[in-house]
C-alpha cells in the first residue's frame, strides 16, 4: 500500500512538472513573440532615420568641397541679391612646358589676370506641389569663350529651412558674400528622403509632414532661435518625411 502511495505521488509531480514546464514555455515563447517584432521594428526606425541623415550630411559636404576649391583659388565674387546664386572669377591659367603644368598668368605688370567665371546657383524645383525647394547647379563661362552647360551639383535643397538669423529673423541665404574680408558663407539644408519602411508605403520624394502633408518649416523657440523644424499645419508634432541636415562653411578669397 506504500508503495502504491509513492508512486501515485510520483506521477502527480510528474504531471505538476510537465504542467509547468508547458506554462514556462508558452510564457518564454509568448515573449519572445511579443519583444523581437518591437526590436526589428525599433532597429528598422534607427536604420532608417540615420541612412537618411547620412545621406543628408553627405551630400551637403560634397556640394560645399565642390565649391571650396574654387572660392579659394578665386580673384573675386559676385553675389545675386537674394543670395541663390555666386559667381566666382578664377585667375586666367597658362600651360608651363618647363613645369608641365598649368600656372596662373600674369599681365605686364606682374598682376593676375581675370579668367574663367564659375556660377553656382539654386533654381526651385516646379514638378512637385511645393516650390520651396530645388537643386543647386554649376556653370563655367571660359574666359573669351562660349558659355558651358550647367551641371547638377546636388538637389533637394531647401534654403527656407535655412537656419534663422540673429534673434529668429529670415532664414539665413545660400551664399553671403563679404567684401570687406573676402568670405563667402555658404548655408546648405539639404532634405534627404527616407527609405521606405512598408511594401505599400509611399516613397515621398517631397520634404513634408507624414501627418498631414503640410510644408515643413524652421520656427524660432526660446530653446532654440536658429529654429527648429515644425509642420505648417500640425506645428512640433510634425513627422518629416525626410532628415534635414544643414552645412554651413565660411570660405576666403586667396588670390587678388
């Protein structure tokens, strides 16, 4: 009879442990089911959000490298009056056979003489439902010469994303040039679309809200008075479409 007691016991452990080994189990798999689709989709966002800004930044740096060189090469600039557009006028080159290179060239008076004219410019994008942004373009007028062909530097500009100026004012311009010391400010806000996250997602080439479609804009906080970007409709609940990186660079004129 004691033995029969024992081994009834036993086979009621038995069946408690594998219970309870089935309940631990489906406790383990249910959390695994419920926290690994949060991971991926959290490293998904973080993937996302940094290939953008990535790709922002990047292509803002090579716009401004491009520029670089040739403001400080450059004997003088011209700035249009809204700041969109620069035109930089190199020193004239000649061909040096004793060097064999290319040198500046210089009038009878040993001065540099004026040559090729370089022209950076933003035209606004028209194929989109918003005009406020648009691509930076390149053209070299040769010196005595028939005018070049513009080139696409880089696009998805936006200038009014620009930071604001001294106390919250307009947005700061492309291009500032002062004559006085010879630099040239370039202020870049490049909008970098984001990749999509959805199969049936829409891939927004457009710097807008997700919200509702409004117009992304800079306003000035007490927090910060460059300004911070909002939606024109929704304000700081805004969800960009896009990261928005800004380059901004201070170049001097070398040559006189």
């Amino acid at each position: 009879m004691n033995t029969l007691k024992t081994l009834t016991r036993l086979i009621n452990n038995s069946r408690g442990i594998a219970v309870a080994e089935v309940l631990m189990g489906a406790t383990i798999g249910g959390l695994i089911l419920s926290v690994l689709p949060a991971f991926y989709l959290a490293q998904v966002k973080i993937w996302t959000t940094e290939t953008g800004r990535l790709g922002a930044i990047e292509r803002a740096d090579f716009a401004v490298r491009r520029l670089e060189e040739e403001v400080r090469n450059g004997r003088s600039i011209v700035q249009s009056e809204n700041g969109y557009a620069v035109a930089v006028t190199l020193p004239k080159q000649t061909y040096d056979a004793d060097l064999g290179t290319k040198v500046n060239a210089l009038d009878a008076n040993g001065q540099l003489i004026d040559g090729d004219r370089i022209n950076y410019y933003f035209l606004p994008d028209q194929s989109g439902s918003s005009t406020s942004g648009g691509s930076i373009y390149r053209r070299v007028d040769p010196s005595g010469g028939t005018q070049g062909q513009p080139r696409l530097i880089v696009a998805h500009v936006y200038p009014h994303l620009n930071p604001r100026g001294e106390g919250g004012t307009s947005p700061q311009p492309l291009f500032a040039y002062d004559s006085g010391l010879r630099t040239l400010t370039a202020t870049i806000t490049i909008a970098e679309p984001m990749p999509s996250t959805g199969t049936f997602v829409a891939h927004r080439l457009e710097a807008k809200c997700r919200h509702d479609g409004g117009d992304l804009v800079r306003v000035p906080t007490p927090e910060h008075l460059e300004g911070e970007i909002q939606c024109s409709i929704c304000g700081n609940r805004v969800k960009p479409t896009c990261q928005i990186a800004t380059h901004m660079t201070k170049l001097m004129l070398r040559n006189r």
